[in-house]
C-alpha cells in the first residue's frame, strides 16, 4: 500500500520505518522543515520501560493539590477555560485507583519491553548512532515516604518480567559513584540494568536519513489543514506548502502528530483525550568527568530524569499542563537548575544551561492509542506522553502488523476507535 504517515517525530518516523521494512510505500508529512525537531527534539533521553507507573495513581490528588500554588512543581495544573483540559483531569483523577494504576503499569511495562528489544534489533539493523549508553537506569530517592512507595510499582513491574531491583544508598553510589555529594540523603533507590540512554533527537534525524535511502519520501515545511473523507473511509489530507494548497492521496494513513493528533482526530469525530503536557528540559556541557554520571537517572521526588550524551548532560521533566504554549517559565527553568546542581554541584557548568520546552501528547493513564480507528484505513499511534522515546520502536513495529493484517506480539490493548 501507498501509507501517509502524519507526523516526523520519533514516532512518526520508526512507524515509516517499519512500514517501509513491510514493503510499504511510505510517504512523511510535516509542517517542520526536518525530523525531530518538535516533542523528540531536547527529551529526557531514556529508554525506561522501569520509569512505567503512571503519572495517575492513588497518591496523585493530594500531591498536585498540594502542587497548586506552587509555579515550581513537578505537576503543575494551570486551570484554563478550555473544555479538553477539564475532561483530561477528570479523566485523569478516575485512573487514579489501585486497579486502574495496576492494569496501567502493565500495558505501559508490556510495550516498553518490547519496544526496547524492537530498538536493539532496529540498532543493529540499521547502523545508526545516536550516543546511546546501555548501562541502566538507576531511580534515587531522597524522601523516604516516596522511597516506600515505590515498593508496591517495583513490585508489579518485576511480576511483568521488568528486572527493577530495590537496592539501598551504598549500592546506588557503588553503582553511580556522582551521587556521592547526596549519599546521607538518599532513602533508597532501584535500578533495572537493562534500561538504556541515547539522544532522541539524533536517532530521528538519523533513522529519517535511513528511511529516505530505502525509499521513503518525506513532505517536510507542509501543514495539515483537514481530512477528506467519504463515509468511514479517508480519501486524503489537504496541505499548504509555501502558500500552495495541495490535496495528498494514499491508501491509508497514521495519525502521529503528538499533542496536535487530537484536534485533527475531531474532524472526523475521533475522540482522543490527548492534552499536551509541557515539559522542561536543560542541556549543560560537562564540566567535570570524574563528578560526572554515565548511569542514566531518575530523581523521583522531583520528577526529573538525567542522560548523558557523550560531552553533555540532559536533565529533563517536570509537566504542565496549561495549554499549547511553549513559552519558557524561568522559574521551572531554574527548579531545574537548582536541583541538578545540588546532587551533583561538579558535574556540569550548570550557568550555561540550555534551556527547551516541548509539549509531550499525555493521555490520562499514560497508555497510548496505538491500532485502527473506525475509519478503514486511518490507524493511531499517538498519545506517548513522556514515553514516546522508548516506547516509539515497540509502537511502530506493533503498527505494522496491524495493519499487515498479522497480530501483533505484545500484550497491549490495542485501539479500536
């Protein structure tokens, strides 16, 4: 089939990759003059399937009342007059319950497994680089009621075959020596030594250059205006390119447009509850190698995770979910700053940070539309929240066979809207 995928993220661009691997006649669509410059461009940089519970869980609503009045919090809910954010956190506060925290953990643990293993292969396969790390990805605590938390997750996520072990303060430093300067305040930590690292941005660019040698055509500096459609099926997007309006046709289509797939998807009376969640990261070069990290981390009380890409570091995180701006708050700018400066004060030249905002396509419960919609051939693979990254491959690959008509080879419940 001739597919049109919507969208030149890391998502969009490992579902044409697959696609493409399948025989696929594969055309990319976006509005970005190059791949990987929205969402995938400056992320928190992990391939975490341990970084798997949810963002809705039993100790949520207390956490983000007490988060209100706070412009530095972790999760900040700036209430709007908007109609999708209302919904969203209503949705979000019924996922909040044990069962439902559980039975998200398992499809979110399920695709991020498989999408690890599908990322290797692809790794391998295709030869890119992309300054990955395999040396895991250690969670530290320094509030011991988050530490005690954790137990029960960790404990789920090692039932569905994800080997997070819980560990104490001295093994966390024997494993990641740059935490020393903390070593009194930590509570706790777990590590799952199969987790990985790399620059999301640079597999991207990568892989896309990848696609293109094999076949693929890419539609770049085009804005998708609206669908076409005749009944319940799609007969092609309309486009603006350079002030020319131009209608794309194709067999079939995937809707991969992050945090924007939503309002697209309510054209045809789709309805994804995607809202986007701005995230914040900052990129310093490394100041000291020795005060430096390699293990990939997670500071769990302050939501933030650390990558190292070759001579430079990564601290990503935080949400707020205020809309579509991507206006830079300082003050969550420099929550960032202060904290990572504080674990570890030698690491990096933390007054050169380099500040970035991306909208991450967060569903309630964190689990992503991945199948068919109710129209014959438009298929979703969106709504990845902070997860995008690691689990795009898994995504892509399961996406594919869907629509090759094979059944996939994860446990994960598919969309059928």
């Amino acid at each position: 089939m001739h597919i049109l995928v919507l969208g030149a993220g890391v998502v969009g661009i490992t579902t044409a990759w697959f696609l493409q691997k399948q025989g696929h006649q594969v055309t990319v669509v976006d509005r970005q003059n190059q791949s990987g410059l929205e969402t995938s461009y400056a992320n928190g940089g992990q391939i975490s399937v341990s970084h798997a519970e949810p963002w809705a869980n039993p100790s949520a609503p207390l956490k983000v009342l007490k988060w209100l009045a706070r412009a530095d919090a972790p999760l900040l809910f700036r209430p709007k007059l908007d109609p999708a954010q209302w919904r969203w956190a209503l949705s979000f506060l019924g996922e909040c319950t044990s069962a439902r925290a559980a039975h998200n953990i398992r499809q979110i643990v399920n695709l991020g497994t498989y999408s690890r293993g599908k990322l290797q292969a692809l790794r391998k396969d295709a030869g890119i680089e992309y300054e990955h790390l395999e040396k895991g990805i250690l969670h530290f605590y320094t509030n011991p009621a988050e530490f005690e938390a954790a137990r029960e997750p960790t404990r789920i996520m090692q039932s569905l075959g994800c080997d997070r072990q819980i560990i104490d303060a001295d093994r966390a430093i024997e494993l990641e020596p740059a935490l020393k300067p903390i070593r009194n305040r930590i509570a706790g930590a777990t590590y799952t030594s199969e987790d990985e690292s790399g620059d999301a941005r640079m597999f991207t660019q990568n892989l896309a250059r990848c696609c293109a040698e094999a076949g693929v055509e890419f539609r770049y500096g085009t804005q998708i205006l609206a669908f076409e459609r005749a009944g319940e099926r799609v007969l092609g997007i309309q486009t603006l390119t350079d002030g020319r309006y131009e209608t794309l046709r194709a067999d079939a289509y995937v809707l991969s447009l992050g945090s924007y797939s939503a309002a697209l998807a309510r054209q045809l009376g789709i309805f994804l509850n995607i809202y986007p969640a701005k995230g914040y990261s900052i990129t310093v070069p490394v100041k000291n190698e020795e005060a430096a990290f390699n293990v990939s981390l997670t500071d769990d009380e302050y939501k933030l995770v650390y990558s190292r890409l070759g001579d430079r570091i990564r601290v990503a995180g935080t949400a707020e979910l205020s809309g579509y701006s991507r206006n830079l708050n300082f003050t969550r700018c420099r929550a960032i700053v202060r904290r990572t400066a504080e674990v570890m004060p030698e690491a990096g030249y933390w007054d050169q940070a380099e500040f970035w905002a991306g909208l991450r396509p967060a569903t309630p419960s964190n689990v992503p539309y991945i199948g068919k919609s109710h129209f014959a051939n438009l298929y979703l693979n969106t709504g990845h929240g902070t997860l995008g990254w690691t689990h795009s491959c898994g995504s892509a690959a399961a996406l594919a066979d869907i629509i090759g008509g094979r059944k996939p080879d994860v446990d994960f419940a598919f969309s059928g809207l």
